[in-house]
C-alpha cells in the first residue's frame, strides 16, 4: 500500500517536471524561430547540361544556346548549374569530335589497325585544342591511358589508347569555355563534382576551386550518390581534406531535397564548413514540359514557405510529338513561368521571398541552450513514464529511475539517437495521455447504475450485463453533453500540446532544419497512440471487478465472429491507406488536393486534413456520445488521429515552426466548428428517431 500511494504522488512530481521541461523548450523555439528568419532569399538555377543536350537536336547549336541563356537571364533565372565534363559532353557542345578505329580509319582512307582500338579525338579549333588539350592529357594520363598527338588536314587531336566506349566513361575537369560562355551571360555558377574522379587528389581539387573561385562560386552541389571524397573517406580522410579546402575558399554545400537517402559524406562536409548549407528543390524534366505555371509557382511557393527551401533547380528535356512531326522542349515554356510581372518569380517575390544568391539559414549557439535541453530531456522521461504507468502504476517511480540511467548512458553513446527516441517516445505519449485522461473522467461519470435500450435496468458487474451490449447510460441534458464535451477536448488538446515543446526542444539542432538528420518513427508515432488508447477503452474500463487480465482473458475466450474478421479486414484497409499516406511520400485523393488548394489560397497556411477533417470532428462527437453512448468510445479512439496528427506537425523540423502553429490553430478551429455541425446533426437526428421513428417502431412491434 505504501509503495502504491508512493507511485501515485510520484505522478504529480512527474507532470510538474514535465511542465518545467515544456517552459524550458520554448526560448529554444524562439532560438528556432530566429533562425528561420535569417535567410529569404531564393535562387533559381538552370541545368546547363540540359540546354547543350537539346541544342544538340536543333539546327544552330551554338545560337540556340546563345539565344536561350539570354532568354532565361531576362526571365530572371540567376545560376547555371555546370557539371564536370567528358567527351560526350564536349561533343555535345562542339568543342570536339572523336572517333573509334573504324571510323578514324575511314576518315583517313585507310585500312584500321586491328591491334589498336584506339580513340581518336579531333578539336573543333585552335582555342578548343588549347584549352580543352591539357585537361584531357591530365585526366588520362593520372588514369594510366596512353595519351599522343594527333592532327588531320590541319586540325590538332589527340589518340586515347582505350576503346572509344571506355574513353567516353573518364570524368573531365570543368569545360573552360562553358565556364567562360555562362559567366560572360551574367549567370552565377553552381558547379556539380562528381566523386568518380579517384583517387581523390587534394592539390588537384584545390586548383580546380581556386579556378571556379575566380568565377565567383559560392557554393558547390554534388552529382551522383556520393560527396566529392565519400569513397577515399576511409583510406586517406579524403572527406576532411575536401571539407578543409571548401573552408579555406569560403564555400557551402547544397543539399538536394526529397532523396531517398542523403548524398554519403554530406553529413560530415557540412559539419566541417560550420552547416554552410542551402536546400535545393529539383523540378524534373518531365515535370517541365507536363506541369502548368500555376502548378510550378504552388509547388515553388509550398516549399519556400513550408520547407524553407531556398534554391530552385530547373531541368529540361526533349520529346518527340509525332502529331506535330517537332521536337518539344520547355525552356522557352519555363522563361516564359517564371518571368514577367505575374511570373513564378515575381510571385515569391510579394510573398517575402526575392531573388539573388541564396544564403545558409544562421544558427547561433547560444551557451545556455545545452542545459536547456538537458531539462527538456528530462521533462520528456518523465512524460513517457507517466504514460508507462498509466498502463502499470506499479512501476512508475523504477521506470523514471530506469529512464534517466538509461538516457545518460545513451547520451555519451550517441546524443542524437537519445535525441530521437525521446522525441518519439514524447510525440506517443501526449495524445495517448491526453485521451487516457478523457476516458478516465467518462468512467467516472458513467459508472454505475446503467439502463439497457429497452428500459430494464442492469447493474455494472453483473452476469446480465456481460451478455448484454447494447446498453446506454442515463440520460443527460444535451447542454450539459456539449459543455462537457466542449471542456474535456480543450483539456485534451492542452494535455496534447505539453508534447509539442518537448519535441521542438529535442530536436533544435540545425541538422534537422536542413534534413540531414530527420524524426524517426512516423509510423508508430502515428499508429501508438489509436492502439494504445483502443488497449485503454477496452481492458481498463474497470468496475467490473474483473480487472486488466481478467478482462483480458475474458476477450480471449469469446468465440471468433464472422462479423469480426470483416472489421479486422475493414480496419486492416482503412490503416493501410493511412499509413500510405504518412510521411513525405503519401499519396492523397484528387479531392484532398482540391480542397487542400483552396485552404492554401484562402489562409495561405494549409490545415492538415486528417486532423481537421478525420480527427477532431470524431473526438468532439464522441466526448459529445460517450457521456450517454458506450458504443460512441470506439469514435474517441479515432478522435486520437487529431491529437497525435497536431504533434506530428511539430516533428518536420523543415518546416518553419510560425507555421506549424498556424497550421495546428487552423485545423483546431476548422475541427471544432466540423465537430459542432456535426453533434448538431445528431442532435437533429436523434429529435427526429423520438418523435417519429421511435412510435413507429414501438407501434409496428405491438
């Protein structure tokens, strides 16, 4: 008994370290939130390549090219994106011509030399030969290609002494002269290193970024699945030595968005330039030539506003249109979006975003902020132990002892899965608490004498009552349902909300903002709470006498319905969508996009749908029910979709955290007033079932 009355006054010890643990998080927000305002200014950048491959397919390459960099600087686009070169590429460009042994043979009027497949390599001039001469000996020679001089009717070559198919897959230095075509246009240059130049070459690399310095670069983007020195990371700290060089030339890094998984070595680049980092979105190719500008701008917009995006990345591409007998590309249809007064442009620009050169989002480190989060921490140990002994009051006081134990010794393991767990363990346990405490205060008012539908009255307990289902609870005044129901969803979302700065407090670490660390366990977080409440209404209801296992056992032995596998498989369905739908990757109806379209133009913050549409109006119906109905209980397990979706908003850390609380408020006003409609449909409902239906009913039995 002693050591039960301790467990319970530990409870009230536990809320009040987690309120001081929710007062601790919030000037990290307000950190957060100074952060997030640091940096506006958005760039729009083109692939370079692009344009080279479809100037390829025209009539004029060079004036094509020409002609479409101009275009697209007085449509505003402000950067070339500008990759590392080949000679595909520099074929592409004009800049040369090669050839196998076959056909160098044929040009020369001579039989090959089937010993020597051989590449034979032909300079469009004397300034390509020049220039690009040097950059192809010293790339194949540091590969071990024999490398000699080469000349036909005057013009200067080079003989690769490798197969033209295995010539074509070396990676080239930057092509000079795209350099200088681009920079000459007015363009700011992104370049793009590949890390299939190895061994990583530290002298090398610095001469190439001393080079692009002189254009102007501010920072540098990867091509493929690896940073610049991911492979040599191992063998010779190649990944430092890169980090190093970017530092000394006063280079950040650009991270793509919306990869499976980070480019390998990205973590450790932008942890070396101090997070000199900007996020860029990628419009594909083929949404270039299907998408319309009003989609383009939405999109753009969304993720500038929401995702604090702050690089756009325009690609092209040809398609053949057989009815018209031409070849489609979109940069003049993209010039065309994004300039022009009513342009994709000139529309972030009203709404706070202008154009220029994009800037790393500023995150001072503050000295008091790390023992901030140490009281955070602690405030989120103490919340999930109080969920914990909900379910086991028994255990409370060891499992907050356990807890702290635990997380020190993760803390000196690795800090930022601590981080993680505990932030997951937060987003669980507050709606879960929440609504726990819901069904606690209706199983104190309906507890007790209960009537069944048809008027005989049964007491809680008794044999009758186990075989009985479809019983009520006596009747209350719709007024004082709806007061209730009013009262106990407030308290409900304020309990909700005590999770939210636990969250935010966890996760305030810059890596977040810039997704190279991310929340983990979407899933559960958005599955834990509806079974751990639907555990909560079914085995905890308590005056039965039963107990937690005796009305466990009881459910086991009751015999398997058809009636219930139908519900399973429907439940099974319904969940399946759900979690299809979680995440950055959920696919959602064409209605939700319309409706979802209109909420963005109406309050320029889109509510999410499952909270105002799916979660809250159920919970207000059935707080609204349960006070009468038992079986309206299984509408507050739904209901709990709006509470965990309100701190699921809190754990995009991308996302602007303004936002995020406009976005809760909007779904929490837009669920209640649903809630409401709703609850008085019912009410309309149940007037019309007692004045009409229910003589009926009685009249036809009679």
């Amino acid at each position: 008994m002693r050591w039960q009355r301790w467990n319970r006054r530990a409870k009230l010890w536990l809320w009040a370290i987690t309120l001081i643990g929710v007062v601790a998080a919030l000037p990290l927000g307000a950190s957060r939130m100074a952060m997030e305002q640091s940096s506006d200014r958005v760039e729009y950048v083109f692939d370079y390549r692009d344009i080279v491959e479809v100037a390829e397919l025209q009539p004029k390459p060079r004036e094509f090219v020409e002609d479409k960099l101009e275009g697209l600087k007085s449509a505003g686009i402000t950067t070339m994106a500008v990759y590392e070169s080949s000679l595909k590429e520099l074929k592409q460009a004009g800049r040369l011509v090669y050839y196998n042994k076959d056909e160098a043979a044929l040009l020369q009027g001579i039989l090959p030399d089937r010993n020597a497949n051989y590449t034979y390599v032909l300079f469009s001039g004397p300034e390509e030969e020049e220039q690009l001469a040097p950059i192809l000996r010293e790339a194949y020679e540091r590969m071990g290609v024999g490398i000699r001089s080469w000349s036909y009717e005057g013009r200067g070559g080079l003989v690769l002494e490798e197969s033209t198919t295995a010539a074509a897959l070396k990676t080239l230095d930057f092509d000079p002269m795209a350099l200088q075509a681009v920079s000459e246009a007015g363009f700011h240059i992104l370049p793009r290193f590949s890390d299939r130049v190895v061994p990583y070459d530290s002298v090398r690399t610095a001469a190439q970024l001393e080079r692009l310095k002189a254009y102007g670069i501010t920072r540098v983007l990867f091509d493929g699945e690896k940073a610049k020195g991911a492979s040599d990371q191992g063998e010779s700290g190649s990944l430092d030595s890169f980090g190093q060089l970017l530092e000394q030339y006063e280079l950040g890094l650009t991270a793509i968005e919306n990869l499976k998984k980070p480019q390998q070595g990205i973590h450790k680049l932008a942890y070396i330039t101090d997070y000199n980092v900007v996020r860029v979105y990628s419009l594909s190719p083929e949404d270039s030539l299907a998408m319309t500008g009003a989609g383009i701008e939405d999109r753009f917009l969304l993720a500038a506003k929401d995702r604090n995006i702050r690089m756009f990345f325009l690609n092209t591409t040809t398609k053949g249109n057989q009815d018209l007998g031409l070849l489609e590309h979109s940069i003049d249809k993209l010039a065309t979006i994004m300039g022009g007064e009513a342009g994709v442009i000139a529309s972030l620009e009203k709404e706070g975003f202008p154009a220029g050169i994009a800037e790393p989002f500023q995150a001072e480190k503050h000295a008091w902020e790390k023992p901030l989060r140490g009281i955070v921490a602690l405030g989120a140990i103490a919340m999930i132990t109080l969920l914990i002994g909900a379910f086991v009051p028994a255990v409370t006081i060891p499992v907050f002892l356990l807890g702290l134990a635990g997380s020190a010794g993760l803390y000196v393991l690795n800090s930022s899965m601590l981080e993680q767990g505990l932030a997951l363990g937060v987003a669980v346990s507050g709606p879960t608490l929440a609504l726990i405490w819901v069904m606690n205060r209706i199983y104190s008012r309906t507890l007790g004498e209960r009537r069944m539908v048809g008027g005989e009255e049964w007491s809680v307990g008794s044999a009758e009552v186990d075989k009985r289902k479809a019983w009520v609870f006596p009747q209350v005044s719709a007024g004082r349902r709806l007061g209730t129901a009013v009262a106990w969803f407030i308290v409900a979302t304020l309990m909700t909300w005590t999770a939210i700065p636990l969250v935010f407090g966890l996760l305030n670490n810059i890596t977040y903002s810039l997704v190279l660390e991310q929340f983990r366990g979407v899933s559960v977080l958005h599955l834990a709470p509806l079974f751990l409440v639907a555990v909560y209404v079914v085995l905890y209801e308590g005056g039965d006498g039963r107990g937690v296992m005796g009305r466990a056992l009881k459910l086991l032995r009751e015999p398997v319905r058809v009636a219930w596998l139908v519900i399973a498989l429907a439940v099974g369905a319904v969940g399946f969508y759900y979690l299809s739908r979680t995440g950055n990757a959920g696919e959602v109806s064409s209605i939700e996009l319309l409706i979802r379209g209109w909420l963005e133009s109406t309050f320029g913050v889109r509510p999410r749908f499952k909270e105002f549409m799916l979660g809250h109006p159920p919970l207000l119906l059935g707080l609204f029910l349960a006070i009468r109905y038992r079986a309206a209980w299984v509408l507050i397990i739904v209901g709990a979709l709006g509470q965990l979706t309100m701190v699921s908003t809190f754990t995009h850390i991308h996302t602007p955290l303004y936002i995020s609380i406009v976005r809760t408020l909007l779904g929490l006003g837009a669920g209640l007033i649903i809630g409401l409609i709703l609850i008085g449909g019912w009410l309309v409902l149940e007037g019309v079932y007692r004045k009409w239906l229910a003589p009926a009913i009685r009249k036809y039995s009679a």
